[in-house]
C-alpha cells in the first residue's frame, strides 16, 4: 500500500466519522414565546393581540404571550379557510354550531419523533352553558378542542370572568415533514358574550438520539488499519 493509499484511507475514515455526528437540522417554531412583542413568524385572523402580566394573567416564560378573543361577527367560514379546514370542520368538533372567532398559525418542519408543545389558557365570560359553549381548538397533527365554557373554570383577573389557567398542550410528531400549526377561539352560537385565549412557549422539542461512538472506536480502528500496514510492508521485505 502507498503512503498516498494510507492517507487516503485515513482521511476517508475521519470523514464517514464526522458525517456520523452531524445531527438534522431542526426548524424551530419562530417567536414562540411572541418575545418580539408582535406576530412576527405568525399569520392573525381576527382579534389578536399581545399581551403582558399587566392583562391579570401572567406569560409562563418571559414578558409577552398572544391573546385570541372571540368576535361578534359571523366568520367561521373565513375562519376554516384561514386553517386549511373544510366547510363545517369547526362544528364537526361538536361543541355547537361556530359563530366569530380568531386564530393564529406557522408552518415548521419536524422529525419523526419530535414534540410539538405549547401553554394556553382559556377564559371566558359565559356561563357553563351546552348552548352557548364557546371553546378553543388546535388544528396540527389533527383538529381537537383544549377548552370550554363546561371546563373546569376558576375567577379571573382579567378582562373575563373565569379562566381555565394555564395547561399545556404537547403532542409527538409521528412522521418527518412539514406541518401546519393552528391555535384558535370561537364562539357557539351566538356573538354577545366573549371568550379568549391566551397562548405562550410555543416550541418544538427534538427527539433525543442515541449518542454515537464513533470517536471511542476511531482510535482502535485506526490502529488496526495502521498494522496492517506496516504487516504488509514487512512482509515484502522478506519476499
């Protein structure tokens, strides 16, 4: 074997090994704690704002969150539209027929495996009522409620009357791609009486790897490939 030959085989190994670390790239949901005090890397459709401690509610990280209020005009056909949803997919929740609501979302990119999570808090100022049940939803890996007027409800600070206080959603993604996160507010039935939504920590969470060795066996590895080497050479010499 040349020395040419060697070096060509050395550099290829460290190669494949330094291949073998990089991890994939990740595309992180964008302003997801709304940090930049406004919906920069997110489309709005209807009431929505940005809101601080002051509100009554305090963000679960740092300063600001996303509030989504409900609004007295009959938009859920926009609404659905606005999330990709076919006609009649926010009834088909089963919470009521929707009235006027808002919502907010972003497309990310993930892996299979990866969380996708966010904190809400939904609040409202109906009483628990099977006709006028307003409620907040999440359209993602698929359309689910998180909350409404029939919830489990505490007073509130705020401008509403009771609030669910803050949970969290989380859910795992099941197979690499590209996704459409949609978090929204609607009323039931009727516009009169409004209910809102707070929304903070917006993120996606890789999937933890098993760490590779690559650097433990490259040592022994290059030993072996160095040996026989120097075996060959020396067994020319004595041929």
């Amino acid at each position: 074997m040349s020395r040419s030959a060697f070096a060509f085989g050395i550099t290829s190994l460290l190669s494949l090994s330094a291949l073998s670390l990089v991890s994939p790239a990740q595309a992180a949901i964008l302003n997801g704690s709304f940090e930049t005090n406004s919906f920069t890397g997110w489309s709005t459709l209807g009431s929505t704002s940005i809101q601080t401690a002051a509100f009554g509610s305090s963000p679960t990280a740092g300063t600001y969150q996303a509030l989504l209020e409900t609004v007295p005009n009959s938009n859920y056909a926009a609404l659905e539209q606005f999330l990709g949803l076919t006609s009649g997919s926010l009834d088909s929740l089963g919470y009521g027929e929707t009235f006027g609501g808002s919502a907010i979302k972003q497309t990310f990119t993930a892996n299979a495996g990866d969380t996708l999570s966010f904190d809400w808090n939904f609040l409202t100022s109906e009483n628990s009522s099977s006709a006028n049940n307003d409620f907040a939803f999440v359209i993602a890996l698929a359309s689910s409620g998180l909350a409404d007027t029939n919830s489990v409800l505490l007073p509130s600070s705020t401008i509403f009357k009771r609030e669910t206080g803050f949970q969290k959603f989380s859910s795992t993604i099941a197979a690499s791609g590209s996704y459409t996160l949609g978090i929204g507010i609607i009323n039931v039935a009727d516009g009169e009486i409004q209910s809102g939504l707070l929304v903070d920590t917006v993120s996606t969470t890789p999937v933890s790897t098993t760490a590779v060795h690559t650097p433990a066996l490259l040592p022994g590895m290059l030993t072996a490939l160095g040996l026989g080497f120097l075996r060959k050479k020396f067994n020319s010499r004595q041929s």
